[in-house]
C-alpha cells in the first residue's frame, strides 16, 4: 500500500546505516518490523520475569526427549542377495 508521510531523513539516513539498508522503504519496513521483534522480546522477558512462562522441568524435558519408539523399530529388514546366475 502506497501512503505519504513525511519522514526526517536524517534519521532515516543514521537507521539505513544501522541496518544496513539501501532504499527508504527497506528501511522504514525493516525498522517496523525491528520494533515488533522487540516487543515480543519485552513480552516474553515480562513472562520470565514474573514467572508465567511454562518452563518444564528437567524430568518433563527427559520424559519429552526419550524416545517413542524403540531403538530400531523404524529400521527395514535387511534383504538377502540372490546370488549371480
């Protein structure tokens, strides 16, 4: 969607350099979405913080990492070669 705003170059020109982008739309985009990132970061610290963040504990995250299947189980039955004729 195309839209006109009045943006201060300068500061345009300082995040550019930052980010490393060429054109004013790379960087008003990249700078957006730069600014979402770093909300769902706050977010998630604020749930680490206040201890709301399921965190399982070291015997769930065993129980999640042992296998389901036994070892094996997937594998498929070697054939045997006829011999050459």
């Amino acid at each position: 969607m195309k839209t006109t705003i009045d943006v201060d170059r300068d500061l345009a020109d300082e995040v550019a350099e930052i980010l490393g982008t060429t054109t004013l739309k790379d960087t008003v985009n990249l700078a957006l979405e730069e600014v979402k990132r770093a909300e769902l970061r706050r977010r998630l610290a604020d749930r680490v913080r206040s201890g709301t963040l399921p965190v399982p504990t070291q015997e769930e995250y065993e129980e999640l990492r042992r296998p389901k299947l036994p070892v094996g189980a997937l594998s498929r039955p070697t054939r045997k070669r006829r011999p050459a004729a």
